[in-house]
C-alpha cells in the first residue's frame, strides 16, 4: 500500500518538475527576439507624495506577452533574461518608453514628474552603462534628476569593480539611484554607507505585515527616522489599503507606491490617470477659492 503511495508521489514530482523545466526551456526559447516580435511592453505605476497626495513620479515595469506562454510575469523572465543576457537590449528599451513617458507627461501636466527603471546586475558590467543612460536622457532633453534608477541588493553583491564607480558617476551626474526592496537583504545598512542613494524602498513584505506580528511597524518607523537622518527620502512599496496609508503618512514615509494607488498600467491609462487627477485638483482648487 505505501508503496503504491510512493510511486504516486513520484511520479506527481516528476510531472510537476518536468512541467516546469519545460516552461523554463520555453521561455529561455521564446526569450530571444521577443523584443523584435514587438512581444514587450512598459507597464507605468503611479508613485504619490503622501505629504501633498501629488503624483511624484512612475516606475516603469516590464510586461512580456508571448502567443505561446501567455503573459509571463517579469519574477519568471527577468532572471532568464539576466543569465542570457537579453536583459541589455530590454534594459534599453524600458529606458527609452520610460524617457517617453516622462516627457510626455512633464509637457501636458507637471516639469517634477520622474520616472524609475530597475537595472540589473548584468547591466553594470558593461562598462558603457553610464555614457548609454547619459546618451538617451539628452537625446530626449531630460535632465538627470528627472529618472530614478532603481537596484536590489544583487547588484551590489554581484560586487563587481565597475558597482561602485557606475553608481558614483551616476549619482554625480545628477541621477536618482534608490535602494529597492530594502530590509529583504543580508547587509543593507552597510550598503547605506558606502553607496549614494537618494531614495530607499521599503520592501513591500514589510507594509503587507503592517499591524500583524507588531514588529514590522517598528522596524518601518526605525527605517524612516534612520533614512531621514541620512538625508535619503522613502517610498513604501506595496500599499494596498487606506488604512496602511494613513498609518505611513503619521510615520513621515515620503512616498507611497501600490494597488490602492494604482496597479502598474499601459502609459496611455497614466495619462488617463494623470487627467482624472487634474481635473479633481482644479475641482478642489475652486471650492477653496470661489470665484466671486
Ligand atoms: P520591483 O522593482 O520591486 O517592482 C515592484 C513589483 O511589485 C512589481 O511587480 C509590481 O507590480 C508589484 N506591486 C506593486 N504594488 C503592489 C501591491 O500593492 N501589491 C502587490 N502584491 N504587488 C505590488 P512586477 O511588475 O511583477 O515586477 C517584479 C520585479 O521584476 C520587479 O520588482 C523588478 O525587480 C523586476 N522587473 C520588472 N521590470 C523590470 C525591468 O524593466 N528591468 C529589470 N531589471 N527588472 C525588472
Ligand atoms: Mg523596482
Ligand atoms: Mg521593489
Ligand atoms: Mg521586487
């Protein structure tokens, strides 16, 4: 009887792990020339001053739709994407939608408006990584300060002698680099030390345990006090209720990114977004000053 339980036990693995494996040879297949099939997209979401409720800036995200696996889920394929390398063009391309999007949207509604991208650890060992990103920012006469260049603790650990340099000359140069997924890392503090971030992200585990284990409050009010005392502004990740908001905004987080704020959306829905909100702040604008 057991051993009738065993086999279906293994053969259940089996299936589950050749099912897998399969996806991920698929994928590592359709990933090439995916960009060329016109298969990717940027996805824009919304990131709010929490102080003023303001939109502060967006982060781009990448979307793939391949006819054959469906939408894949950046989790699955930017990993692929890194190991093969394909990350290089598709890092180019989120930048120039990403550049796109911010100068549309700094000409229709506010000049502050920023955008994010994420770049990854195997974008820092092309050692024309700066001069690429300087290049696209003027081709479209942007400043700097207008992108917001977003790395997890990997490309640090990557540890390679271009890191540091990179992101010198980048913060030198006036850009926005900001720590993302802070608190899920090994050594992040020692990381505020040594490299020139701007902006730190507090880890969305951390706001979806908020009021749960009693600690994560803690540890995000400690995250905020010690950022500001190092002149570094924070965005909370992941706010998916009012309530969490609320609870940021008394703990002085500068920003907030998340559901309850938008889910990451196709640039032409942001500008819809961008309208709505203006339309609503210009209501406002003429309740408090009543034209007499
Ligand atoms: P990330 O940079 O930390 O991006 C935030 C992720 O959290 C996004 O997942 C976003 O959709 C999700 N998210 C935002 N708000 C909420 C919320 O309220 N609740 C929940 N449950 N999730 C929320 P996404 O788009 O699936 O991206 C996953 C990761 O893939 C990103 O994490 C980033 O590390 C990577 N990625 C995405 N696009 C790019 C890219 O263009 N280049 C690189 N190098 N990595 C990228
Ligand atoms: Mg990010
Ligand atoms: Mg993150
Ligand atoms: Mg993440």
């Amino acid at each position: 009887h057991t051993k009738s339980i065993g086999r279906n036990t293994y053969s259940y693995f089996t299936h589950a792990m050749n099912k897998e494996v399969s996806r991920r040879l698929a994928i590592e297949e359709q990933i090439h020339g995916a960009l060329e099939r016109g298969e990717l997209q940027a996805h824009f979401q919304i990131q709010l001053d929490i102080r003023d409720g303001s939109i502060m800036g967006a982060e781009a995200l990448l979307r793939w739709n391949n006819p054959a696996l469906g939408n894949v889920s950046p989790a699955e394929f930017i990993p692929i994407a890194e190991q093969t390398g394909v990350i290089e063009p598709m890092g180019e391309f989120i930048l120039t939608r990403a550049l796109e999007a911010a100068r549309i949207w700094q000409n229709k509604f506010n000049d502050n408006f920023r955008v994010a991208i994420n770049l990854s650890p195997r974008q820092f060992r092309n050692p024309n990584l700066v001069q690429s990103i300087t290049d696209q920012v003027n081709t479209f006469g942007m400043r700097p300060e207008d992108l917001e260049l977003e790395i997890t603790e990997g490309v640090l650990l990557s540890g390679h002698a271009y890191t540091l340099d990179a992101l010198k000359q980048l913060s030198d140069a006036g850009f926005c680099i900001s720590m993302d997924d802070f608190g899920t890392g090994y050594s992040s503090l020692s990381y505020l030390r040594t490299y020139p971030f701007e902006i730190l992200k507090i880890d969305r585990s951390f706001i979806s345990d908020m009021n749960k284990d009693g600690k994560s409050n803690e540890l995000i009010i400690a995250t905020i006090e010690m950022a500001h005392a190092l002149g570094i502004r924070v965005i909370a990740e992941g706010v998916e209720t009012q309530e969490q908001l609320d609870e940021l905004s008394f703990m002085m987080c500068d920003y907030a990114q998340g559901f309850l704020i938008s889910k990451p959306v196709p640039f032409d829905e942001l500008l819809e977004i961008g309208i709505h909100y203006k339309e609503i702040h210009e209501n406002l604008a003429t309740q408090e000053n009543p034209i007499p």
